[in-house]
C-alpha cells in the first residue's frame, strides 16, 4: 500500500503531529486499524479525507496528512498540498 505519508512509530514529532498523540488515538488497536477524517485543506480548501491506519512499525496516511491535532479540533492538509509544500494549488 502507498500511503501519503508514514510515521514510524519511534519518532517523536512528525509534520505538527505528535506522535504520541497517534498512539493514543490507537492504543489497544490491531495492525490494520483504520481511522477517517473529514475536513477542508488548510491550503486549498479542498474537501479532503484522510485515512490513517495502524501499522506493525508505524502509522501511514492516505489522502493527506492532519496537523497540529487535538481532538476535536484538527487541520487538514490535502495530499496534494502536502506533497507540494506551502505551495498554495487552489
């Protein structure tokens, strides 16, 4: 599977995600567990889900990437955008 990104599950802050953060929204969940957010891109305001799933070593996401995340509040950024920087693509 190609994801958008990937955190390994070692690293300490990733892209304005902390990785504990991700490891709390996944404790006690299998390998394969999969979890979906909705929301604009920060960037372009494109209507965008990502997908992030639990895997053996890390976490990888797909459509995107989620910034500075506290639940409830999040960011989105589209994968687009993600890959191209803080390049505006609207």
């Amino acid at each position: 599977m190609e994801y958008s990104a990937y955190w390994m599950a070692q690293e300490i802050d990733s892209v304005g995600m902390k990785i504990e953060t991700l490891h709390g929204i996944f404790h006690g969940k299998n390998p394969g567990h999969t979890l979906e957010y909705q929301g604009k891109c920060c960037v372009c305001a494109k209507e965008t889900i990502v997908s992030i799933t639990k895997t053996s070593s890390g976490y990888g996401f797909i459509g995107g990437v989620i910034h500075d995340f506290e639940a409830p509040n999040f960011i989105i950024k589209c994968d687009v955008c993600f890959h191209q920087g803080s390049k505006k693509t609207a």
